[in-house]
C-alpha cells in the first residue's frame, strides 16, 4: 500500500483528486491533504509519504519551497507537481529540485492516474524512520504526555502514542516486547496518577501483552489497545447538568459550521476538550441519538435548505456537503427523506 498527499489550496479540487485516486488505485491510500505550505510542511514531519501531489502556487511556503525541503531532508517521497502553467522557469526550477513530473490544469484523470502510476511503480513504500525510545527518554514521554493531559489536547497525545507504536514495530522484525509493555505500563500509571482503575476487561488485555505474539503484521491490534488506553487516560469521567449541555453546545457549533467538510468524532471531541470515546457517550446521553446519526441528519436538513432555495446543481450540493460521490448522495438523500433530491427540489417550488 503507497500513501499519498494532496497539496491543493482549492478545495474542489482536493476532492476530485482525491475522487479519482481512490476509485482507480486501489493500492493507494491518501492520508493526507494540505491547502498551504504551513499545512504540507506539518503533513510531512507528522508522518511518512510514498508520493505528494504538489500544487506549485500554494500560499507561501510555495510549491517550489515545500519540494526543495523535502529534498532537504533526503526524503525518499516521489513529487507530482501540478501547475496551470507551463512557465519555463517554473520547469526549471522544479527539475532542479529533482521533481518526478508535471501535470498540467485542468488534470485529466487518465494523466493523473499514469503519472501516479508510473511513479509508484519505481518507488517502494517509505518507511517510518526508525528511532526506538531509550530508557532515558522515558521520563520525557511522561511528562509530554502529562502536559497534554492537563491541556485536554487529546489529539496530540493520541498521535505521540501511535508514534510510539510504529516506532517499536520499525526497529526489526518483531517489535521489542519489553518496550511494548514499558509503555503500557506508563500510561496505566498516569491513569493511577488521576485516581482511576483499569477497567477489568482492559486489564486482562494489556496483560495479554506479556505472551500474545507480537507480529508487526498486527500492528493494527496493538494501535486498537493503546487508542482505548489513551481514550481512557484523556476521559474527564462522567459529566451531568451544565458542563455536559455546554460542552454538547460547543459540539453541535462545530458541526453546524463544518457541514461543508468531513466531521469527525475525533475533531469534535478535540473542540470540546474531551476525548472521542467519551464524547461518544455523552452525545449519545444528551442527544438520545449518535454523533454520526447527528450529523448526517444536520446534512441532510442543509441539503434540503439547498436544494429547496437554490438553483445549484445537485452535484455541487453534494460537494458543498462533503459528499464526494453525487450518486451516493442522492442515494442517502432518497433513503432518508423518501425522494431523490431532483424530486424534493421540483416539490419544493411553487
């Protein structure tokens, strides 16, 4: 499997590319996409890239500037630069920094698709550079991941845990054992720290860990564990009256701004300083409905708003939406309202 970036400061875009990649390359998978260079250079150092689709007139740092510091840093990323246009100089300096093709806009998907192609296909997987925590960094760890704690930033610790995870699984064939569960027990011991206990069935799994084979096969399993370990330590515990309707409040806010984009839970959750698995129960308590039934009903009353006092295109509404695919959204719209938004939109009108 190859990871892919999309660089792109137009949205639409973003989407199309994105739309075409994952419908034709199944050996792909994009794990990421950045409107400016300020987002690039944070997409580069959080993890690793087979390939970036690279727009070369992105908000500073440019195109040109995010490739020279990939080039920089000895990455191993292939670069697709995609321009609207075919300045010599642009060229130039694109081959200079040893660019490994150009596309042109508009970007027709079966030049999007070779391009991508023929890189992938000279190029192995890049992979995570390995750099296994010693013994003395450990008091380090602690205390990042305590700072974090006491700021609710959840996301941030979640991500400083899987770090972790991939680092033990790049050292060698195996993951060191000892290492694995010299994490687990630091993180139990933060949640001890806060006056909580283990869960027993939480327990029994991270005991587990001290003869289960450890297979970097696997790696998704060790993932799943530490992610319920650390939704655990970041769990405030459960909340009632007033801080639990504000916190919903500001949840609800979120999504209601955000219905043009994909929301997450995680997202969600890190607006309101909670993690994603509390907040999961607690939207679920106060709401009488999930997260996720939640906001699709939100989309689906904006799709109607839309469709009832616009003369968009469906297709837009639906990229307006967050749908990528047309087809799907008009196959949801009909399950959930009982029509097709063609229909709804000529009932609509006097």
């Amino acid at each position: 499997m190859f990871d892919i970036a999309i660089v792109e400061d137009e949205e639409l875009e973003r989407r199309a590319l994105r739309t075409i990649l994952e419908r034709n390359l199944p050996e792909v998978s994009v794990v990421g996409e950045a409107k400016n260079g300020a987002e690039a250079l944070r997409l580069i150092e959080s993890r690793k890239i087979d390939l970036m689709l690279l727009d070369i007139r992105i908000p500073r740092p440019d195109g040109l500037e995010i490739l020279e510091f990939l080039r920089n840093r000895a990455a191993a990323t292939k670069v697709l630069i995609i321009t609207a246009y075919d300045h010599f100089e642009i060229m130039q300096a694109a081959i200079q920094l040893r660019a490994d093709g150009f596309l042109l806009k508009p970007v027709r998907t079966e030049a999007l698709l070779k391009s991508v192609t023929d890189c992938l296909r000279s190029a192995a997987p890049v992979a995570a550079v390995p750099q296994p925590p010693s013994p003395e960094a450990a008091p380090d760890l602690r205390a990042e991941l305590g700072r974090m704690v006491a700021a609710h930033a959840y996301r941030d610790g979640l991500a400083l845990v899987r770090r972790q995870i991939e680092t033990l699984h790049g050292q060698r064939d195996r993951p060191a054992r000892q290492a694995v569960l010299d994490l687990a027990q630091l993180l139990t011991d933060l949640i001890a720290r806060s006056g909580r206990s283990l869960p027993a069935p939480l327990a029994r799994r991270i005991e587990a860990l001290a003869t289960q084979r450890l297979d970097p096969r696997d790696s998704y399993k060790l993932q799943e564990l530490f992610g319920d370990i650390t939704d655990l330590l970041f769990d405030p515990g459960e909340e009632t009256g007033a801080g639990a309707a504000a916190r919903i409040e500001t949840v609800r806010n979120y999504i209601e701004r955000n219905l043009h984009k994909t929301v997450t839970l995680e997202e969600a959750a890190e607006q309101a300083h909670v993690s994603a698995c509390y907040l999961s129960r607690l939207f679920h308590r106060q709401m009488d409905m999930t997260f996720i039934a939640y906001v699709k009903e939100r989309r689906m009353s904006r799709a109607k708003d839309l469709l009832a006092g616009s003369s968009l295109p469906i297709l837009n509404v639906a990229l307006d939406l967050a749908y990528q695919d047309a087809n799907y959204f008009c196959k949801a719209f009909k399950k959930e309202v009982g029509v097709s938004p063609s229909e709804f939109r000529r009932a609509s009108r006097p």
